[in-house]
C-alpha cells in the first residue's frame, strides 16, 4: 500500500494538465508563438520521456538481504545488509523498505525507514541496519519493497522481492535456585562404572570380542573396516529427564506474561541438566510452529539447541490434553524423571497423574500460578512442587 510520499507529481500524470499542455502547444504553433511552443514541447517531452524511462525503471534492479546472525538471543543486536544493484544502462532513482516485525528492532525504538537513492548504470548500493532482539519466537525479516522511477522521481513503479529471512530468538537464560529432583537411578551417576550396560546408548565400536553376543555386532562397521565390528555402550545409568510443558490454564487465563517466564525457567533448565550430562527430552501439548513438539530422551551435542528452537516457536494455544500427549507417547525411556511444568498442578485423579503413577516416573512440578498449593497431597503421592517465583533468582539479569 503506498503512502503519500510514494503519490507522483501530479503536473505530469493528470490528463487534463497534458490535455491542456497540448493545446498550448497547438495554438503556439498555429500562431508562430515559437517561445511558448518550445516550452511546451519540452514539458510534454519531459513528461512522455519520465513515463517511458518510468517503464523500464524495476527492469534489471535486483535487491539482495542477508543478516550476520541467524540464532540470537533476547537483547543481543542482528546487522541486517542490504544490496541493490542496478544491472541495466538506465539510471533509475530507487526507494527501499525492508518489512520488519516487533521483535527486532532498531535501538532507537523506531521501525527502520526507507532507503533512496540514485542509481546509475551497473552500480551496486549497500546499506545497513542494526537491528535488537526483544523476545523471543521466530521473527521473519522482509520481503524487500522497491519503489523505483525515473530520476526526477515523477512515475513510479513498485515490486516486491520473494526472500524472506528468519531470526530465531531463543529464550533469555536465567540464574535459576538449586532444586533437588526425585531420581530413577540404581547405578549412579553418569559415566560411573556399572555391570549394566545400556543398549540406547552407543559411545563407539571395537573388534568384535567372541564372549559378547552376536546381537551387540556392528554390521555396517564390519562392512566397513572388513572385520567384525561390536557396539561399545554406555554404563547403564545415567539420569535421564523429561522436560513437560503444559499450556492448557495458560491460555484458558490468558497468562502471557507467566508464560515467558516459565519459556526462561525451561530453558535455563535444559541448559543445565546438559551442563551436568544428563539425558534430556522434550515435550509439550501446546502449539510449535514449523517443528516438533517432541524431542527423544538423548545425550548428542544438539540436544540444548534443539530444545531451545522448540522453546523460540512455542505458542500458548493448546493443541492437545497433556493426559492424551503421555498416552500415545512412545518415547519415554525406562528409569526416566519427569520435571512438568504448568500453570497449576494437575488433579489427582487425571489422566497425567494417573500415568505418571502407572509408570512409576518421579515428578517434580514447576507451578507458574502464585495461588498454586504446592503442598496439597504431594508427599502422600511422592512428588514435589515448586512455585516459578520460588526457582527464579530475583534481580538477577540471565545471559545466554
């Protein structure tokens, strides 16, 4: 949609004003009034001429975007580029808007302006924005809007570019309160000695030892280095930990600002339990936006960051009962703890109780309403509760 200052002068696209240009210039030459009538032609001429050179304006104009970082944290700053080259003979005067969203931002709190400028032929501009992550989510830069004409700026053309950029923010990182956890564990702690060991977890292969069962033999390594190969494995315990997030009363009380608290005390935890080598899963019922809502228990070096993109594309609206999510879940491991977070602690009778039970897994809730009973029923039923104001460290400022 253009805005007034995109509205072209209206002395030479008006077919009045050029009708009547016309008519002078009749009457200027029908009566030999040959000042007038050169005046006129070249108003009619250069108004003909910048509808013509108007035509050719957008042809050969290429507008390219990139940013210097495409995974950021909350506060931290994006430098967007932008490069527009005229490819063509013809001079054109160009006007470029960049569409942005609101969380990311120029310093100044303002929504960046537009870019003129003249190009003559084959040049290239560049140009420059500082832009500051203030939330997190997935934020999509562009596309690119240009405006371009003539150089005296009389018509106007105007296309859009088809790229797009996405910045992922992540969620702010915070000083989180010690917290004791109910654990699974038989065999202690992770990379301790153990006589288990844990078919899920490989950590290499070896040349094949004939006291181990065949079903431990590396086929696709035996292949490869022409001998037989054997599944070297983890000692079997090490802590494994669901991470569970519950949007249901969220969006029922339209808590959003809770809501990103509980987003930082998720991913402040997930960070740690990996920091102390952990297992970490993933799941919640609320709404990601293009990608999983469940993330599998494991151990690899891309688990924190792929916890914390689910986290950046959460939404408050619920998509299924956090009761129905853990039924028809086929991931959850053997000797598993569970810490669920919600808005209030589920009844005793529902479903999530009543699996959690069934499972025997260890739950410690993480309550996001000041109200919330922590002590209700809990050391009759083996859990533990904690209200999100009493984890959170106050005034101290998260980094990532």
């Amino acid at each position: 949609m253009e805005d007034s200052e995109n509205r072209v002068a209206s002395l030479f696209i008006v077919p009045p004003v050029e009708l009547l240009v016309g008519v002078v210039l009749f009457f200027a030459v029908l009566f030999r009034q040959k000042d007038l009538a050169i005046l006129a032609f070249v108003v009619l001429g250069v108004g003909q001429g910048a509808r013509f050179w108007s035509r050719f304006s957008l042809a050969a104009v290429k507008c390219t975007c990139c940013v210097d970082k495409k995974i950021v944290f909350p506060d931290e700053t994006v430098t967007l580029k932008m490069t527009v080259e005229n490819a063509k003979f013809l001079p054109v005067w160009l006007k470029v808007t960049m569409r942005l969203v609101e969380g990311l931002r120029l310093p100044s709190q303002e929504m960046p302006g537009s870019e003129e400028i003249g190009l003559l032929w084959y040049q290239r501009a560049g140009f420059e924005h500082r832009l500051v992550a203030s939330r997190r989510g997935v934020h999509r830069i562009g596309p690119a809007r240009i405006v371009a004409g003539d150089l005296f700026g009389f018509f106007r053309r105007e296309k859009k570019e088809t790229e797009e950029l996405d910045v992922i923010v992540y969620p702010r990182l915070v000083p989180l309160k010690c917290m004791t956890f109910p654990r699974n564990d038989f065999f202690g702690l992770p990379g301790r000695k153990s006589p288990v060991q844990d078919p899920v977890y490989i950590l290499g292969t070896r040349d094949y030892q004939h006291r181990q069962p065949a079903r431990y033999i590396h086929w696709k390594a035996s292949a490869r280095y022409n001998r037989l190969q054997e599944k070297i494995f983890e000692p079997s315990k090490q802590e494994k930990v669901l991470l569970l997030v519950a949007v249901d009363r969220f969006e029922e009380e339209n808590a959003l600002e809770p809501f990103e608290r509980m987003i930082e005390a998720v991913a402040s935890l997930a960070v740690h339990f990996y920091e102390v080598k952990c297992s970490v899963g993933f799941m919640t019922n609320g709404l990601v936006h293009q990608g999983p809502s469940i993330l599998r228990v494991g151990r690899d070096s891309t688990t924190p960051s792929s916890i914390l993109d689910i986290l950046a594309r959460l939404d408050i609206h619920r998509v299924r009962s956090p009761g129905e999510m853990l039924h028809n879940s086929s991931v959850l491991p053997w000797g598993l703890s569970c810490v669920y977070f919600s808005y209030q602690r589920p009844e005793a009778q529902s479903g999530v109780e009543r699996f959690f039970q069934h499972a025997k897994i260890p739950v410690t809730y993480i309550l996001c309403d000041p109200e919330s009973d922590v002590d209700k029923d809990l050391q009759d039923m083996g859990r533990s509760a904690y209200r999100l104001d009493e984890i959170r460290v106050v005034g101290a400022a998260g980094k990532p």
